[in-house]
C-alpha cells in the first residue's frame, strides 16, 4: 500500500500545545456584562417611575375588592374544556371567577363566549400566565389581582 500523505516526524503524544492568550481573562465580556447590568436596572427604574406616574396606579382592581358573602374562586386551566364549564358553573352560582391558561391547550373562544355570558364588571378575568413561571405567579400575587 502506497503512503501518499506527509509522513509525521513527531507523535501526537509528545507534541506540546501551545496555550498563548489563553491565560489571561478577556475585559471585553466584563464589560458586556456589566453594560448588561446597569441597563437591566436603569430600565427598571424607568418602568417603576412610569407605572407611578400612570392615573389608576393606586387604584384599586375590581378584583382586589372584597364584597361580604361573595366567594372569589381562582379556575386554573379555565380556557379548556373541563376548566371552562367549571367556570361556566360556578359563574352561574353567582361566584366570581379568575381564569389562568396559557392557553397551550386551551381556547380563547371559549374565554370570549363566558365573558359575553358573564359579562357584568367583576364577574370574569381572565389572566394569560404560566404558573410553571414562578415570576409570574408572584407577579400576580404582589398585584393582589387574585385576593
């Protein structure tokens, strides 16, 4: 068999490797990070301030508000089938009711046909979250949006 390539002088093994401006850390990522960083918080202040500034910041929601006798019942996975005449029912008992889908299997048609039905202000909210996100159920706790 012929051998029509380079023939190797030195092994693989016995080969050094050579490791020159790998051993001192690049400033540029720092920096990104750090960029990174400040406009994640300036940005937050900035929505903070706006959200102060708006009209019905202090206001309360409909929801929030506690009427005496009336039972306020949190449906999770109320968009879909079983979820949405659980709500249908309850609603029809004269409870009100907050609907929480992400809407992966759910339908937003039947949300829209239960809020036509139930129709009165605070009656029927619906509120598009995943409560496998954990910042988003404290979002919804911290806005007292389900008392």
């Amino acid at each position: 068999m012929l051998n029509l390539g380079r023939a190797r002088i030195q092994g693989r093994q016995n080969r050094s490797m050579s490791f020159e401006g790998l051993d001192y850390a690049d400033q540029k990522k720092n920096n990104d990070y750090t960029g990174k960083i400040v406009l994640v918080i300036s940005l937050t202040a900035m929505c903070i301030l706006v959200l102060k500034q708006s009209p019905t910041f202090d206001t309360p929601s409909v929801f929030s508000q506690h009427e005496p006798g009336v039972t306020h019942v949190l449906v999770t996975g109320g968009a879909g089938y079983i979820g949405s005449h659980a709500a249908l029912r309850l609603l029809r008992d004269s409870y009100r009711v907050t609907i929480v889908d992400n809407l992966s299997r759910g339908n937003l048609g039947a949300v829209k046909i239960l809020q036509q039905l139930f129709h009165e202000p605070g009656r029927l909210q619906f509120i598009y979250a995943d409560l496998g996100d954990p910042h988003a159920v404290s979002l919804i706790l911290i806005l007292d949006i389900i008392p």
